[in-house]
C-alpha cells in the first residue's frame, strides 16, 4: 500500500531530516518535496535525499499562480504519474506530524481501525513554545510537548485538518488542507472520518477544512502541529513569511493564537525509537550530516542578523513579554463565534 506525502518547503533544512525520519516510522514510503527560494541548503540536502532514492524534489521556483507558491506546487503535483499511481496521499507541512493512537501507532493501524474510509480528517493539535526561547538542534517531537487541550472552543483555526484520502478518482488533485476537483459520480459512495472516527456529514466531502469544535477529534489520530517552534524560530518564520501566503507578515496575533502550552501530549514518543533509527541511518550519510550542520549554523546566523532590524527586534521583545495563550472560556468562543459569522455573512452580501 503506497503512502504518499506531498511537502512544500523553504528554508527547513534544520527540521528536514527529523520530519522525514518520523514520516518512514509512521508508514509513509513515498515522498515528493517541492522547495522554493531557500538560502540554508533545503533544496541542497533535497537533491541528495533524492539521489539516495529517498523523495523526488522538484524545484518550485515560479512563476506562481494567484493561489500562490504552496498552490502552485500542489497543482502541478497533480499532473504527474508518482502522484496518480498513489494509493493515498496527504499534502503535509514541516511542522506537522502524522500521530496515531491506536494499534502500532502507524498509518495501518489507522486503516484497520476505519477501513471503509475515502478520506480521515487529521485535526491539528497546536504544540505552543513550551517556553523554549532559543532554538537549538533538538528533535521537534521531544522538544516540544506543551500544546492546547483537546477540547477547545476558540480559535476555529485550531480545529483546521489536513485529509489523508484515497487515491481512487474520487477527487482528481490534491489541496492544502482537503483534495480538491471531485468526481460527482463518485461523491454518493465517498465515506470521510474524523481523528475520533465519527463518520462525516456531506459537506465534509466538498467544502469543510475545519473539525467541529468543542469535541475530542484526537481518539484515533491527530496532527501534531508546531507553527512556532522556540521564539528565535518564530522571528526566522516571521522573515520566511507563510507558506500558503508568503506575502503575509506573521506578527503577535498569528503567536498568541497558536501559542498553547496548557497541557501535556508525549503520544508522539510511541515512535521515538523507529524515528530515532531512520534519522541514525540518514545521518550516518557524510554529506547529509554536513548539510544538516550547515543548516543549524545558518539559522543562528539568520537570527543574528535579523535581530539588527528594527521591526525583528521589536517582534522578539514582544515575543519574549507574552504569555502562554490560556483556552478560551466556551461562553466567549460562543460570543466570537457568533460575530465571526456575522462578520463572514456581511462580507458574503
């Protein structure tokens, strides 16, 4: 059974090798890596994974479409014969794992658990810093461990998924978050699951990106997800810009909505040593462990230099007076709930 993920990178080197590891341990055995403008050696140690037979790289170097660089790639992801000859495929970013709670923890274990499914949502659950403020080359799955609870009523963003889907023609292409272009011939017989194992309603099939709050979505699988890492990561993604929208500039809204360490998550570790094996075996490889060096020194380098501009100086000072996020109390999320809707209907009209 081929597990294929579809990555979009820039800039990443430093995390590449851990979240490739994580990906083998988890059960994915094919890889296709887009990168795009990177300055630290990403596109670099991708050549060389691809050389060893571990990914395909493709250089997503432009020009882009008006959905931008992560869209464009994933566009023309969908025409080639690797992605149309996947059995599943789940479009994933560097900072998201795939965590699975039952049988052995791996993506077959997930599907003996829900068989009959087209299409499992994988909701994000949102690491926060764990008060880490300096970045250090340390595994991202060991290092950060405080994150959001698992019933959550506010932000809604804190419930978007990512769908691990079949490859069977029901839908012709992958999306960021939810395949896109389906056959509506096809839709009738389309079953889709959430983390917990709930069947979805319909319009899971063709619109949602976001679970349901207020619910456990997390009882099968979840998406292990580290939007910021340490604040001196967090002022390097603020110069990176996002990935969906590189034009947007990340500043304390985009932190503190993201920044959760009210509880405790060590699930991951349940792959710890087949991860910790993967990385031995690509790091025994002289000319990966070099760019991989390579990459760490840079991202201290690039912190340096950046906190010689005012406006980066400035982010890390308020990074460095923020708080951990708190949840926020259900009464509230109903009461922003309510005028977010307000909000999206006017702006429909």
């Amino acid at each position: 059974m081929t597990h294929l993920a579809i990555l979009c990178v820039r800039n990443e080197a430093a995390f590449l090798l851990e979240w490739l590891a994580y990906h083998r341990a988890v059960g994915f055995d094919d890889f296709l890596v887009f990168s795009n403008d990177c300055a630290d050696g990403t596109d670099t140690m991708l050549d060389r994974l691809a050389e060893m037979g571990l990914l395909t790289h493709i250089r997503n170097d432009g020009p882009y479409d008006k959905g931008g660089i992560q869209f464009t790639a994933l566009k023309a992801a969908a025409k080639l014969k690797q992605v149309k000859q996947a059995k599943w495929i789940l479009p994933l970013d560097v900072d998201e794992f795939v965590n699975i709670h039952t049988g052995d923890h791996t993506l077959n274990a997930l599907h003996t658990a829900l068989p009959d499914a087209t299409a499992i949502t994988l909701t994000w659950r949102l690491f926060g810093t764990s008060e880490q403020i300096r970045y250090q080359d340390t595994p991202v799955t060991d290092t950060f461990t405080k994150c959001a609870p698992a019933i959550l009523h506010w932000p809604w963003r804190a419930s978007m998924f990512k769908t691990l889907y079949r490859n069977d023609g029901t839908y012709k292409k992958p999306g960021v978050h939810r395949p896109r272009d389906p056959d509506k011939s096809k839709l009738d017989a389309a079953r889709w699951f959430d983390g917990s194992g709930r069947p979805l309603p319909e319009p899971f099939k063709t619109k949602r990106i976001f679970s349901n709050y207020g619910q456990d979505n997390y009882t099968l699988a979840q998406l292990n997800h580290y939007p910021l890492g340490a604040l001196e990561s967090y002022v390097l993604k603020a110069d990176r810009g996002r990935a969906v929208h590189s034009d947007d500039l990340l500043g304390i809204d985009y932190f503190v909505e993201r920044n959760f360490n009210t509880d405790t998550d060590t699930t991951i570790q349940s792959l710890a040593p087949r991860r910790s094996a993967e990385l031995d075996v690509l790091k025994a490889d002289p000319i990966l462990a070099s760019l991989h060096d390579q990459a760490v020194a840079w991202r201290k380098s690039r912190f340096t230099e950046l906190l010689k501009q005012e406006p980066f100086r400035a982010l890390f000072g308020r990074l460095l007076m923020t708080p951990p996020t708190r949840p926020v109390d259900p009464t509230a999320a109903r009461f922003l709930i309510r005028h977010a809707n307000l909000a999206r209907q006017s702006a429909n009209d």
